[in-house]
C-alpha cells in the first residue's frame, strides 16, 4: 500500500488533500510520519491495532497507583487480617494462602498474566479444612476471576506481605 493510500483511509479523505495536509505540514500527519513508520500504519489498518504497542510487560506500575490499589483491597474485598474474613470466604481463603506465595516463581510476573498465576497458586495449594471439596474451590477461583482486576491480582502477588 502507498504511503497516500494509507492516510487516505487513516483520515478518510482523497488523495489531494493528503498532499495538501502533506505541503502544509498539518501537525497529525507529522505525527503519524514520525512516530510510525509504513507497517505499523498498514497494520493498524487491517488489525486495528499495532502488536508491538499492544504488549505491556515492560511498563512498571507508579508505586503510588499500586498504594492505592492495595488499599482499596483491603476496604472493598476486606483482605485484611479483620473478623470480616468470617463473611467473605474468598477474601479468608486468599490471606489464609498468601503466606505460602513466596514458594512460587514471580520473576516473569506481570499485570497481563497476573490472574493466571494466581490461579494456578491457589489450584496448588492444599485442600484445607476450609476449603474441603473441589467444588468450592472451583467456585472460589470462579469468583476472583469476576471480582478482581488484573492490577488488584499483580498488588496480591507483588506484595502479599502487605495482606497478611
């Protein structure tokens, strides 16, 4: 595809106004022409999307966001060492089980696979008293996946010190 018929259906406009955008340097084509080259442009054109912006793992997390998220851990899913464990067993089966998450592997840890690891954790850990059929467990693990976030997930991995 040429670089006219690219902007062309990018803008949705015809090929004299793309020279025209062009000549007068309009600031969003300067944009796109410095920032992204031919293939990005074609790509998000047939994906709607450019993989290699779409892949995470390198960005780090503001500590602060992650403060925050912690907290709101604590107060809306009650993962704390409070009596209120009592009424949310998830939140009582999770803290109860975090001690042990130092005995797996997070060096490859991200927000993306975040909730896969921690499923797989906690399908490790031991049948409990607590958790004596495999029914609820897989209600348990059914239950994280719907309630929690992939970034309250990576808090929960990252820093489990900090719920237990």
């Amino acid at each position: 595809m040429k670089e006219e018929e690219i902007y062309m259906k990018l803008f949705n406009f015809s090929r004299t106004t793309y020279f025209k955008w062009k000549r007068e340097k309009v600031p969003a084509i300067v944009l796109l022409s410095k920032y992204f080259d031919k293939k990005d442009l074609e790509e998000f054109l047939l994906n709607g999307f450019v993989a290699k912006y779409e892949d995470f793992q390198g960005y780090a997390v503001d500590p602060v966001f992650e403060d925050f998220i912690i907290i709101n851990l604590k107060r809306i899913h009650r993962l704390d060492r409070s009596l209120f464990n009592l009424f949310f067993p998830t939140s009582e089966f999770i803290t109860r089980h975090l001690k042990k998450i130092n005995d797996i592997d997070l060096s490859n840890l991200t927000i993306k696979n975040a909730k896969s690891q921690f499923k797989e954790f906690l399908l490790s850990v031991e049948l409990s008293s607590f958790l004596d059929s495999e029914i609820k467990r897989t209600k348990i693990i059914k239950e994280i996946d719907n309630e929690f976030a992939d970034i309250e997930i990576y808090c929960l991995l990252k820093y489990p010190d900090r719920f237990v």
